[in-house]
C-alpha cells in the first residue's frame, strides 16, 4: 500500500499534530520527514497534553513505529529530553528509530544562528536561533556530521577535526565570539551518541520494506508550505532541506515518489505567522488579537512561545500551496475559533497596482504591495466543540466551510472543532 502525506498549507502551526494523531489510527509507520526542533506539534489526548519538537505525533499509538527520517536534522540534546518527558509520563518510545542518515545539529550551530540574525539587524528572518538554518546550510556544504557518526568515535573526530577549526575562526574574527573547544564537544557528542545507539537505524528500510509488505505510512510534514525555499516568501523562509512541501517527503524518509498515494493538507480556519515577512491578510488590532487568544488552545508557538500573528483565511495563498503540493483532500483546523465572530471575512484574490490578481506573487516586493479583496460572510455565533456530523454545524458555519472548499479547489474532508482528538467531522 502506497504512502501518503500530511502537509501545512500555510505558514505552519495549521494543527498538523493534531490531524496526524488522528490519521495515524489507520497506519503502521508515522514517519517525520522534514525540518528540525524549530517546529513543534501540539497533541491534546486522553493522556494530556504534549509539546513535541522532533518525535513523531503517532508516538501515542505504542503499537506503531514512529521514525525520524533521514531528512530531519537531529539536536541530540533535543531529543534525549523529549524522549525522557515522554517515557516520564507513560508513553512507550521503544518504537521510536532515527535514521543514520539525518543530520546532527551542533553547538556552534545554534551560536551562529543567534549571531546571524542579530546581525541582521531590522531585515531580521524571525529564526526561532535553534542553530536548525545553519546546520540545514552544512549539510548542503557538505559539512554536516550525521547520526552514524555519531557511533563511531573515530569518524566524528575526524568530522570535527575538519569542521571546528572553520567554525571558531568564524566565531571569532567575524563575531569576536569565544571559540568552542574541541575535547568538551567530542567527548559530549561521543556521549549522546552511546545514549541514542539503541534507537539509530537505516528507517528508509523500514519504511520500504512496510510498503513492499502492504502496510499503510504516514508521512509527517513539519512547518508550513509557505515558508518552503523555493515555493514561500522568500527569503522568510525555512533552510529546510528537504522541503516541507509533500515533494519533499519521499527525499526526506528514502522513497521514490510513485509510492506517494495522496497528500492532506492542513488548513487552519484562518492564517497564522510566526516571524518576519509579508502576510497579507494580518489583522493588527482587537479582532487579531482575540483571533490570537480565542479558543481553548491560544495562538502561541509550541516551540518558542511567541504570539502567532493573526488575520482572516488568506484563499489566495492557500490555494496556491494546494497546487505546488498536489493536495487531494483537506483538513480545516480551529473552526470553533470563529464561532463569536458576527461576521468573518475571507480572503479571495488580491489586488496589486490597481489590478485584482488570483495569482500568489513570486517577490517580497509584489506581495508587501497587494491589498486583499475581501468577502464578508455571517457569522454563526454559536458553539461547534461538540458537533460530530457536518450537517449538524450551524448553516452559516457550513457556507463557510464550502466557501472555503471553492477556493482551495480540492474537497475538505475533516474540519475540526477543538483540540481533542475526538473533535473532528469526518464529512
């Protein structure tokens, strides 16, 4: 049985956790792809609530394997703690692999991160300075250390004898940094490497040999398709190689990509950014802010806290990501969200230069000029938390939701009305 993919359509935080949880009941293999511990999903169960950063979302599931692919650069730091908290409060990770293949990220990782970004100085990226951007650049440089080397004492110290010296010459004379030494960071990542040994496998075996034996796998997006390099608002983008987009899953687990089945897109009922760059739709006054802290779950990012930047459904640029990522169905997330508002505007083209576009535009400079066209639709004003069957949801809430469909041009097929795993209309 092919793969299939969970996508964020938008800039990320869309509920990609909560909708991989669910649809991970149907598969064997949940396996993470892409990105780092800069992205984060939320899981609310029957077991609490859960902040997780580079495990999988289907790690609750203790009779399915959970992978971290070859695609996901790794802080073993990161997670050796998040394999602690989990076990601490009852889930099983004994079916939690890493690939030998992912990349490591290292200390001098995140200090260049920091000092990059302060450098910037007002043309700042937003980076959440986890060292993830710089480490995703090593590994296109071809300067990377992975997990298998990790293993080998003998091979990482030979990595580190090349790449430290570049590093704090960097620190140094570019930052006027103090220097990393050499035996303090061996001997610490010699140590983590004898602590993760147990988990490291070749997962894109495991992953082939599932579909070869007709087992269905999930494969598991992390961030958001807008801040994909070539496909977002460049540059307030992600350095993830691969790319978040669904091309990016069968490169980052080892795949080809004939055995991807379908791609979900995740689509929150509005739009949400965390960090800089142009969001058309932002809404900078009260209604932002009461979209921002409305609902039981706030719009507050699972990794570094920061207040999401809010504003009305962007059609325009979510549209365009169902295109680039092929999605074949969608998941609206957050509708409960909306249900206080008398009205709801919904983004539906945009205007640039004195011209209505459809069209999402390619430079920053284009995109900090368009104006959205707005379409104001009722609100329901009533509580959806505990509706189980679409027909069931106010007729407002319903136009919405088709409206919505139309201009994403694929069918919605879950939407979702609280952070509980059963708060889901499967239509």
């Amino acid at each position: 049985m092919p793969a299939f993919v969970v996508i964020g359509g938008q800039w990320g935080d869309e509920g990609k956790g909560r909708m991989v949880d669910l649809l991970a009941q149907d598969a064997s293999i949940i396996a993470r792809y892409s990105a780092g511990d800069n992205a984060g999903h939320t899981i609310i169960n029957h077991m609490g609530k859960f902040a997780l950063h580079l495990v999988p979302a289907g790690i609750f599931y203790p009779e399915k394997l959970c992978l971290i692919g070859n695609g996901v650069v790794i802080n073993p730091a990161v997670l050796l703690d998040e394999i602690h908290q989990l076990e601490e409060r009852g889930v099983s990770t004994k079916n939690l692999f890493v690939s030998d293949r992912a990349q490591v990220l290292l200390p001098y990782h995140q200090v260049l991160d920091e000092l990059e970004e302060r450098a910037r100085g007002d043309a700042a990226i937003g980076t959440t300075k986890r060292g993830v951007g710089p480490a995703f650049v090593d590994k296109i440089a071809r300067r990377g250390i992975r997990m298998a080397d990790l293993l080998e004492p003998d091979a990482l110290r030979a990595r580190l004898e090349q790449v430290l010296p570049e590093k704090n010459a960097v620190l140094v004379k570019l930052y006027d940094a103090e220097p990393l030494e050499f035996e303090e960071l061996f001997d610490a990542f010699v140590e983590f490497g004898c602590e993760l040994k147990p988990y490291v496998r070749d997962t894109s075996s495991i992953v082939r040999d599932a579909i070869d034996n007709g087992e269905q796998v999930l494969l598991e997006g992390a961030q958001g398709s807008l801040l994909d390099v070539d496909a977002g608002t460049y540059p307030f983008v992600t350095s993830s190689a691969p790319s978040p987009l669904a091309a990016g899953a069968p490169v980052g687990i080892g795949i080809g990509p004939t055995q991807i089945e379908r791609v979900v897109g995740v689509y929150k009922a509005y739009m949400t950014r965390v960090g800089a760059g142009p969001m058309p739709t932002e809404l900078d006054d009260e209604t932002g802010d009461i979209l921002r802290r409305e609902g039981p779950a706030p719009e507050f990012g699972a990794t570094t806290g920061r207040p999401r930047r809010c504003g009305w459904f962007d059609g325009v640029a979510s549209r365009y990501s169902v295109r680039v990522n092929g999605v074949t169905g969608a998941a609206l997330t957050r509708l409960d969200v909306l249900d206080n508002f008398p009205a709801i505007e919904v983004c539906s083209a945009y205007e640039l230069d004195g011209n209505q576009i459809d069209s999402f535009p390619p430079t920053m400079t284009q995109l900090s000029r368009v104006r959205p066209v707005f379409e104001e639709h009722e609100g329901w004003q009533a509580a959806t938390a505990d509706v189980r069957k679409f027909d069931d949801l106010p007729k407002q809430a319903q136009s919405y939701v088709k409206r919505i469909e139309e201009l994403l041009g694929c069918p919605i097929e879950m939407v979702s009305v609280g952070p509980e795993r059963e708060q889901i209309i499967i239509r």
